[in-house]
C-alpha cells in the first residue's frame, strides 16, 4: 500500500516555524532551524525532513 504524498503551497506572509524530521523508522523529532538538521545527520546519516509547520 502506498502512502498519499501531501503538497502544500507556501503563501506570500506565510514563515516556516518548524521541520518534522525522520531520524529512522522509529524516532520522529521536530527542529526550529536546518542548521539543527546538520547535527543530527551526525549521529542519523539517513534522517531526512518529512513535513514543516507554518505560521
């Protein structure tokens, strides 16, 4: 079963307040900033961001 990919558009005001980030099957976290993102790349190689959370 495949999961549904969901696209939102990003309106002119709007700012990115958040990043939900996968670190492994098992382990979600939320991040304020991509630079946090690079730190736990170190520790997860394969974390990658699956979503944001708007203003």
């Amino acid at each position: 079963m495949k999961a549904k990919i969901k696209e939102k558009v990003i309106e002119a005001g709007q700012k990115i307040k958040r990043f939900k980030v996968k670190l492994d099957y098992k382990t979600s976290i939320t991040i304020r900033d991509l630079g946090a993102l690079d730190l736990w790349k170190e520790r997860y190689p394969n974390a990658k961001v699956v979503g944001t959370i708007f203003s």
